[in-house]
C-alpha cells in the first residue's frame, strides 16, 4: 500500500474515531457546547415569548449560505475521511408507493456495506466497520428492516403521523407511532401540523408534539418541520423553537416530498436555534436536513456547517443525520476516484 493511503487511512481513523466528548464530561450527557456538559433534550414548559421573539435577517442568512459555499473546501485525505463520516451520519431512505420487502432487504445490505469491499481495502479502513446511521422506511417495512439489520448496531427509523402530509386525525397518528415502537422502531420520524404554524397557534403545536413524544416512549423522536411550506425563515426558527420545548430528540428539515426540501439557509437557522436552546437549557437537540442532498459536496458544505455552528462532537450520527437516497451512490463515487484517480460510471455504485 502506498505512503499515500497509509496517510488516508490515518486521517480516517483520527476523524471516526477521535474522542468527541471530553473525558470528564459527566456520565449522563451527550456532547458539549463551548466545553458545557449536555443532557438529551427532555423538553420544557412552553414559553411564548421565547417563541414570539424569533427574529431572522433573511439577508443575512441568504449572505451566510452563500459564503459558505464558496469557501475553498478540504480536498484528497481529508475529503474522504469527511466523507466516510458523512456516511456514518446517513439514514438510509426509501418511502416510494411501490417500495417492497425485496428493496428494503437490499437496502439494509447496502447500509451494511455501503462502500465496496476493494475499496474498503484500498483504503485501509476494513476495522472501522463504516456502516450507515439508521435505514427509514414505512411502518409496514419495520419488521423487514429488523430482520435484515439483526447483529448490526444500525438503527431502523420509521415514518409515522400520516406522513407526508400530517394530517389525519391526531389519535390516528398518535396510535400510528405506538404501533411502530411496538413493531420494534428505535426512530420515529413524525410531521406537524404546519397550519398550526401559519395560524400562530404555538399552544396546539406545542401540545401536538408533546403527544408524539409520549407515545415514542424510548424511541427517539425526530419532528419533521416540513421547512419548504413554511414560507419564512422566522417560521422555521419558531416551529424549531416549539419543536425542542416539547421534547424533540431531532428537528428535521422536511420530507423529502416537498417542492423545496433542505436548504442551506434554513439549515442556518435551525442550527442556531439548537445553538440557542442548548445555551438556555443546558440539553441537546440532534439536527437532520432532507431531500435534496444527492452530491459528496453537498454533504461537505453541510457536515462542516455543523462543525462551524455547533462544534465537532455534534458531527455524529447521534446528533446529526442525513435523510438521503441517492446521496451514497455519489459518495461511493468519489471514494473510488480518490483511491483510483477516475470517476467510475454511476452503475458500479448501485443503491436498492
């Protein structure tokens, strides 16, 4: 093996493998900000003020995203140690009308392996045992995932409360959640409400969520914002606001089937919130944007808008996933032209 993947095989095992929380970090908590101890999010009562106060410069935002973007971006061994992170950071998605159990066994195979074995080898990264964050399906594709997931630290992550919409009755959704914590689901991925949002109607909201996170019981629970229909800025720091208060273990972008799904400044300002509520409560909210993210450097400019807003120990799959499809493929793609120095076609890199 060269000097070349000796060097990023070092680099790939310092960044998956460096110590994210400092050691005296107390038992309990699950990373730290500005080397503050935090605990995972249990909620707290409602405050309106903190929640009617939000005010967003979307100029500034938009400037922000733009900035970010067209910074000079890290490049040969630590791009793909990124990138290798970035996978360890992925729910696994398929939530298509025609999906079947055969594509979802397929699809965990993948989350098992998601890179080739002769890459794997090329790179030298065979005992890190890279494997996806968690795989998302319906809830009749619980028990599929389970099965194919068996002896796999790989969560199986379910979408739930009438999703995409989110509109059916809220007992029909509630009862949707505890049927899927029953079938196994150690993720619940559920949708508010989004005219409780336009409407300034924080109490429902607020009250909403709070069921969902009952009937989750120890699953963890990610609130879908569904960002692309909320029309401002301001809303999405509001709902994200109301979405921690009451006990949201993630705030998640949208679902995917929105005409505009995650987007850099709405990831912006839903990161800082988290910032913000963590400094207020001393408890930790994990971030996941979906939709949208297809390219390796899209989830570069992403993974370091985490690191830049909340710190490296954030940078993990306990606290920061993408909702992706299409995304590994890619990813896979540029693992291979860093090992091999060309890009291999798309169909040697297939997903389910």
């Amino acid at each position: 093996m060269s000097a070349d993947y000796d060097q990023s095989r070092g680099v790939a095992h310092d960044l998956i493998r460096r110590d994210t929380i400092n050691s005296e970090t107390p038992e309990h908590a699950i990373t730290e900000l500005a080397g503050r101890p935090l605990l995972p999010n249990t909620g707290i009562p409602l405050d309106l003020d903190y929640v009617t106060n939000v005010r967003v410069n979307t100029s500034a935002v938009e400037r922000r995203a733009q900035t970010h973007v067209a910074r000079r971006t890290v490049k040969k061994d630590w791009q793909a140690a990124w990138l290798l992170r970035a996978i360890t950071c992925m729910d696994l998605t398929t939530l298509s009308g025609d999906d079947t159990d055969d594509r979802v066994r397929r699809l965990c195979a993948k989350g098992r392996q998601p890179i080739r074995q002769d890459l794997v080898e090329k790179l030298g990264i065979a005992e890190l045992d890279i494997k996806v964050a968690a795989i998302c399906v319906y809830h009749t594709f619980i028990e599929t995932a389970l099965h194919a997931l068996e002896g796999t630290r790989i969560h199986v992550a379910a979408v739930s409360t009438g999703f995409p919409a989110g509109l059916s009755p809220l007992a029909e959704r509630v009862a949707e959640i505890r049927r899927s914590v029953e079938a196994g689901a150690h993720e619940i991925d559920v949708v508010i409400t989004r005219a409780h949002v336009f409407g300034g109607r924080w109490q429902a909201l607020y009250d909403e969520i709070a069921a969902f996170k009952q009937a989750c019981g120890s699953a963890h629970m990610k609130v879908i914002l569904g960002t692309g229909d909320l029309l401002t800025l301001r809303n999405v720091a509001r709902a994200s606001r109301v979405a921690m208060m009451a006990g949201a273990d993630f705030i998640k972008t949208s679902t995917g089937k929105e005409s505009t799904n995650a987007t850099l400044p709405v990831g912006f300002v839903m990161t800082r919130a988290i910032r913000e509520y963590a400094q207020l409560t001393g408890m930790a909210v994990g971030f996941k944007p979906a939709g949208g993210i297809r390219t390796a450097k899209q989830s570069l400019d992403w993974l370091s808008m985490m690191k830049e807003e909340l710190g490296l120990s954030w940078v993990r799959g306990e606290l920061f996933r993408f909702g992706a499809s299409g995304l590994l493929g890619d990813i896979e793609r540029q693992l291979e032209h860093h090992v091999t120095g060309r890009y291999s076609a798309e169909h040697r890199h297939p997903m389910a």
